[in-house]
C-alpha cells in the first residue's frame, strides 16, 4: 500500500504555494522533507489533511490507488492518514484521556466494534509504557500548560494510538532542547514499522540523527527538487540551504550542450 503525490498544486487565499509535488510513500518506509522557510512543506501538509484553507487546483493525492482529495479530514484519517501538529493547540476543560479516547473511536473504520472505557484504558496504558510517558498524563488538560516537548510527545503518543498507515509529522522537532528531541524521536522509532509510511517535514539534520530515513527530499519554492539518501541531509546540514537554490539556478541559466 502507498501513498501517491502526483503533480500536486495548492493555493492559499489565491496565491500558489504547491507547484508541482511528486512523491510516494509506501509502508514501512520513512521519508524526511526538507527545506527552508517559506518553502511549502507545512502547507503539504495541510493540504494532505484537507483543511479547508488550503485549495488543491490540480494534481492527485491517493492510497492505495484511491483518491483521498474529496474527502473530509476525519474520512481521510479513517483512510489511515495522520498529521502531527507543529504547534498543537491546548483545550482547556478537556482531560488527555478524553480526547485520546475519542480520537481513537472516531478514526476506527465503519462498522468497527468500540472498545468499552475499561478496554481503551488498558491500551491507553500500553502505548504510555511504549513511550516511557507517566498515567498522570491522562489527567491533564489537552496541551494546557504543556511544555514543548510534552506537546509532541503527545502528538506521538496519539500517532501510537491511532496507527495510521501513513503519518506526516510536521516540524515535530519544532522548539524541543537536545534532551526533549532525543525522547520525541525514540518514541517516533517505537511507533513506526512496516505498517506505518512516514513523511518527517523538518528544517534541520539534527532529529534525523535519532530518527534515520531510507529517503530525503528538499522542497524549494513549492517543488521537490532534489532528492537522495541520508548523505543528502547531512550535506545540507554542512552546505546549507543556498547550495540547493544556488545550484538549481545555475542549472537553470546554464546554456545547454550543442
């Protein structure tokens, strides 16, 4: 099964920030975008979740052959798609335990038998354990007064819950210090496997020393432009971000060979 990006354009309050995005993501594998601000990565992102914000003008989004672009979000989830949040929200009044609860009972496909709240807290428990994460947790608000890395374990910790087939965690490395960054990426490790396609949006090398993709790609100005393996993020960690554009425009200026 895969998750299939052809020629992929998207708007923003008219202005077209998607060009052109081409990219498949099957099973078990784990795919690392990068790119500098500005570039249209997060905007991928929502697009795949479908938020209304983002208009998709051409191009095709499918799993496993089936076109997900005229579903709503919580369709798409049920597809087996999930997106981790760069700045989750805080909801105050409603406890982890609630929400977990029924974002795990709405993401289960049709006809599906519910866990009683007994059951859902033995699985709940489980998934803490995995992620070396406390049951006090449960009882706290939905990010109030979260830390940032507490925020993303959460992210990670609904990602466990929920199992998607495919997952897009956008800047989960977002403001965490060395230490947070090193928890997040070891229970993103524990939640993937060869169930779970893996699309890592990120601006810098450093949490893809914990978290190690089979594929790397750069987006720049709406495009993927390059794409490589693990060597292709550690250059960029060494070049930068100019090599990339500088070279692309090269390229594109330079006068073909009679």
């Amino acid at each position: 099964m895969n998750l299939e990006i052809r020629d992929l354009h998207a708007s923003v309050e008219g202005k077209e920030i998607l060009k052109g995005v081409n990219l498949t993501i099957n099973q078990g594998e784990t795919h690392a975008l990068m790119g500098p601000n500005g570039s249209g990565k997060s905007t991928l992102a929502y697009t795949l979740m479908g938020h209304p914000k983002y208009q998709v003008t051409s191009g095709q989004v499918t799993i496993d052959g089936d076109s997900i672009l005229g579903l709503t979000p919580d369709k798409r989830v049920k597809k087996g798609l999930f997106l981790a949040f760069q700045y989750p929200v805080s909801v105050q009044g409603v406890s982890m335990f609630s929400f977990l609860r029924a974002a795990y009972n709405n993401s289960r496909p049709p006809g599906s038998e519910l866990p009683t709240i007994f059951e859902f807290k033995e699985t709940v428990t489980e998934k803490l354990k995995m992620l070396n994460m406390d049951e006090s947790f449960l009882n706290r608000y939905l990010n109030e007064g979260f830390s940032g890395g507490e925020k993303k374990r959460a992210e990670i910790l609904q990602m466990a819950l929920m199992q998607p087939k495919f997952a897009v965690l956008d800047e989960t490395d977002s403001g965490l210090d060395i230490d947070a960054l090193r928890i997040v990426a070891e229970g993103i490790n524990r939640v993937s496997g060869p169930n779970t396609g893996s699309l890592l949006i990120t601006h810098y090398q450093r949490i893809l020393k914990y978290v190690k993709p089979q594929f790397v790609h750069v987006m720049f100005q709406g495009r993927i432009i390059e794409s490589g393996g693990e060597e292709l993020s550690r250059l960029l960690e060494e070049k930068g971000y100019t090599w990339i554009r500088g070279y692309r425009e090269e390229e594109q200026v330079a006068p073909s060979t009679p």
